[in-house]
C-alpha cells in the first residue's frame, strides 16, 4: 500500500464534500486527476472506499472505518507543521497575521510599516475578514481578536479595550434631530449589518430584541458604516476614536456601551518561533499606541 500522505488527503476531501468536483476545487487539482487517484488507491486496497450515485459519492462501510484514523493522521500533520514553523529562530521568511476590517484599514496600515522596516526580510500577510481565522490549521500565525479566545491551546494577551458609542454626523443630527433616549434612538436611521448577527448578539446581552431586518440600511463591510454615517447617512455604533476623527458627533441616549476587548493570540506551538514574537511584541507596544 502506497503509504503517501497525499492519497489520504485526497481520501479526506473526498469524505468531506462528497463531491469530486467540489474535493478537487478545494485540493486545487483537476477533477480528473483526483478521480484517477481514487481508482488507485481503491485498486491498491482492494475494496472501494465510496459508493458512486447521481447524488455524489458516499462512504462504504469499509471507508467509514478509515475515516477517524485519517481525521487523527491530518491533525496530527498539522502539528508537526505547526511544531516545525515553532522551532524557527531566524527573522526570515512568512509570517501570516489576521485582523477583521476596521483593525486593518484604520489601525495596522499605520504601525506596519515601522514593523516592515524594522524587519525587511520578513514577508507580512494580512488576512482581513471578519471571520475568525483557525489557528490550528495555520491559516494565520498571529491573530488580533476582539474577544478572549477559548481554546486551551492558544497563547493569548489582552492588550486593551475600545470604547464604543453611538454617532453620527452633524448635519444628520440637525436635520433629523438627537435622540435622548433609546426609545427615540430607535426612531432614527441606525446603520446595522446584514448577515453578521454581531448586532442581535450585543443587543440580546444588554436586554434588547434587536433584528438585524429592523435596519432599513445593512452591510457588514464595516469601514462601509463609518462612511455612510461621514456622509450623513444615519447614527453608527463604533470605535469613539474613529468616530471622533471621522467628524462625527457622540449621541448619548443613556446606554453605556460595554468596550470591545482586544486580544493578540498564536497558537502554542509557534509562540517560540521568532518572526512570531517578534511580531507579538511589536503588535502589543505598538497598536495600544493607535487604538486610543
């Protein structure tokens, strides 16, 4: 039996998308490739490890015995990798960083390029999303997170907290008026988001049955909220920094926001890898520095 891992993360996608098509796209490797790899490693086993119908591929009885070892065989891949880019000690080479929308417009476009100059041969990849990156599986190295991260194999550090409030702009308030109270607040025109339920989550926390149907104007590109409050578009709840920088005017209506925690965390195994440190260090001297 060929013994390569690689037929066995072939095996895995398979399993996972029940599709060739689908398995081949995420291996990025063409769909007759991967069927040509599937015919052999059955043929080297002896027994199919998927039934074919018009609904896609399921696992035999057979497969589905093999499944769990191979789940343990790719964490385990994982690890060694995470274990390897951990022992690194040179200031060379990729280090992977993610950090959602607003962090990386507002905030890292302004401290790395001191890290970047400090380090000129380390490469830097920013990954933004809103999502949260998996650590595990490395698709960042260091990740900015605003809450405290759960997982026992994280190292993780709470570097500060962001005020939040309500605002919006000058012209928007003389014109519709300022609310006073939340009652009134609710009345307005408040920028929320569309599929990301960050919105209901905090309201449900502090009492309120918010829907995120209620806002007649939704996006969940967040620098996106900023601008439309800039551009008198309605009230925003973000960073008071920001806010205050973008012109925009505080609303206060009686509800204190609780502050957004912001944490810098690695997974465990790579704490020790330099170009890791080094930018774990940076990150915590330098974003404090522009978060306020």
């Amino acid at each position: 039996m060929n013994s390569n891992w690689q037929w066995w993360q072939y095996f895995l996608a398979i399993a996972e998308h029940g599709s060739l098509s689908q398995a081949a796209t995420s291996l990025s490797v063409s769909q007759p490739t991967l069927s040509r790899q599937l015919q052999s490693m059955e043929h080297r086993l002896g027994q199919p490890l998927f039934d074919r119908s018009t609904q896609g591929l399921t696992l035999t009885g057979f497969g589905g015995q093999l499944l769990e070892e191979c789940h343990q065989m790719r964490s385990s891949a994982e690890r060694l990798e995470r274990l390897a880019a951990g022992l690194a000690s040179t200031l060379t080479g990729r280090v992977r960083l993610a950090a959602n929308e607003l962090v990386a417009l507002y905030y890292l476009s302004k401290i790395l390029p001191s890290f970047m100059d400090a380090y000129p041969e380390v490469s830097v990849e920013v990954e933004v999303s809103n999502q949260v990156s998996n650590l595990d599986k490395r698709d960042s190295d260091v990740a900015i997170r605003m809450f405290k991260p759960s997982q026992l194999d994280l190292v993780c550090r709470r570097i500060m907290d962001i005020p939040l409030g309500f605002y919006a702009s000058p012209e928007y308030l003389n014109k519709n008026g300022t609310p006073r109270s939340p009652e009134a607040l609710f009345q307005h025109r408040i920028i929320g988001y569309d599929r990301d339920q960050q919105f209901e989550k905090g309201g449900q926390e502090m009492g309120w049955n918010i829907s995120n149907e209620q806002f007649l104007m939704r996006t969940d590109f967040m620098p996106m909220h900023l601008e439309l409050a800039r551009h008198h578009g309605g009230i925003v709840v973000s960073h008071k920094s920001l806010c205050t920088a973008a012109g925009l005017e505080e609303v206060k209506v009686g509800i204190e926001l609780p502050p957004l925690p912001i944490y810098l965390a690695c997974h465990r195994d790579v704490q020790h890898n330099k170009k890791i440190r080094v930018l774990m260090e940076f990150l915590g001297e330098h974003l404090p520095k522009v978060l306020v």
